[in-house]
C-alpha cells in the first residue's frame, strides 16, 4: 500500500491511497475552511479503480453520499440535513445507466414527495403525507 499526501498552499490536504498500483481511495479535507464541505472521500474498486462510493461532508451539515454502478456511473445520490437548517431531512436520487430515474424527498413535516423520470422527462409525481400533518393522505400528479 502507497499512500500519497498532498498539502495545498489554501491548508487542504489531499490524502490518495494505492495498493498494487491501483488507487483505492482519495480523501480531500479543509481544515482551514476555504471551500463550502469540509470533507470529499472517494472510494474505487480495487479490481479495475473505478469509482464506488463519493461521500462529501459540508459546513452546513449536509451529507452527501453518491454510488456508482460497475462502470463507474453514478447510481445514486442521497443527500441529508444533519443539522435541520432545510425544510427536509433527505433527498435520494436514483439513476438508470446515468440519468435521473427517480427523485425522494422527505420533508421534516413527514411528507414524502417521490417524483419518477424517463430520459429526463417527468413522469409521475406523489406526495404522502406519512405523519398525518395535513388534511389528506397522499396527492398523485
């Protein structure tokens, strides 16, 4: 295992990590505050270095974690409000063969609002209402 640090002029640090000469992780962390996340962590299979995983931590408490399929290509995305500073606790995206499937937001009122694609287009759009805050159960559009 090789592990390589790079330390930017700016204080962040980039740490990559290779076994067999494939590389296997990259994490870039801010220590200074400079950028709007304080941490980036790549991940990649060691079979072939492709990507895996992508988790970005930012200031604002966001968390936001992407997985890639066998080919390196984004199959989803979920990003979640760790500190309340939105009106929703989690977003999921799903992708089919890199495009935008399927959106999931989760409101911190407990509605959940699921909207489906294909080839980028709208399809469907649901709203639930899963703590019983409003006057309905559930909206399709």
């Amino acid at each position: 295992m090789i592990r390589e640090i790079l330390t930017y002029d700016d204080a962040r640090v980039r740490t990559t990590t290779l076994v067999d000469g494939i590389k296997t992780s990259v994490s870039v962390t801010d220590p200074a505050n400079v950028t709007e996340w304080t941490t980036i962590s790549h991940s990649y299979d060691p079979s072939n270095g492709r990507a895996t995983e992508r988790l970005v931590t930012f200031d604002n408490g966001k968390i936001r974690t992407d997985t890639f399929d066998a080919f390196g290509i984004i199959s989803s995305r979920k990003v979640e409000d760790t500190t309340t500073a939105y009106t929703w606790l989690s977003k999921q995206f799903t992708y089919t063969s890199g495009a935008l499937s399927q959106r999931v937001v989760t409101h911190d009122d407990g509605r959940v609002v699921t909207t489906d694609f294909a080839s980028g287009v709208k399809t469907g759009h649901t709203i639930v209402d899963a703590n019983n805050a409003y006057g309905w159960a559930s909206r399709a559009y």
